[in-house]
C-alpha cells in the first residue's frame, strides 16, 4: 500500500495479490485514520458464531486506528455496509504507471 496525493485528496494504492490495483480514500470513516498506515488482509467470513475461515477472494484494509476494515474492491465495511464505506476510485496500469481516475 502507498499513499499518494491526488488533485489535492490522500487516496491510498493497493496492490492485490493477483497484481490487479485498487485505490481509496486515504481516510477511515471512523475517525479520518489514513488507511495507507493500516493492514491489508484476507477478509475473515464465517456461517455461524465460531466457524471462521479466510476469504479465497476479498482482502480488506483495517484501519490502524480501531481496526475498522473495509473491501478494497468496493470500500465498503463488511460489518455496516449500509453505513461504513470509503470512497473508492477506478484506476488503471498503463506503461507501469498506475492512473487514478477522480
């Protein structure tokens, strides 16, 4: 993860590990933590209370602050989708420069 300045907004840059780039807000909805100080993990799902596995698929940024996580794919909290999210931009590779579009 790297943070970078974007017409003036901190927006964070994640590199997946299928070498695929995602970027968002470089602000946690909680309490404006940057993200790009935080952790990129595995989103950890479970069915029922005490059965709990790694997503295959879903990494999530947790906020340094108090551990608020958010998809990297779509920003929003996995836990409060209806009222957790971060913004997230469209970006893009091009002759190994990653592009943010805002």
């Amino acid at each position: 993860m790297r943070a970078v300045d974007v017409d003036g907004v901190s927006v964070v840059i994640i590199r997946k590990s299928d070498g695929t780039y995602r970027a968002l807000r470089n602000r946690c909805a909680h309490q404006g933590a940057p993200l790009s100080d935080g952790q990129l993990e595995q989103l950890i799902e479970g069915s029922a209370p005490g059965q709990y596995r790694y997503s295959a698929d879903r990494q999530v940024v947790r906020c340094p602050y108090h551990h608020f996580e958010f998809d990297i794919d779509s920003g929003l909290s996995p836990a409060d989708s209806q009222r957790l999210r971060v913004r997230s931009y469209t970006c893009a590779v091009s002759d190994g420069m990653v592009y943010v579009e805002r």
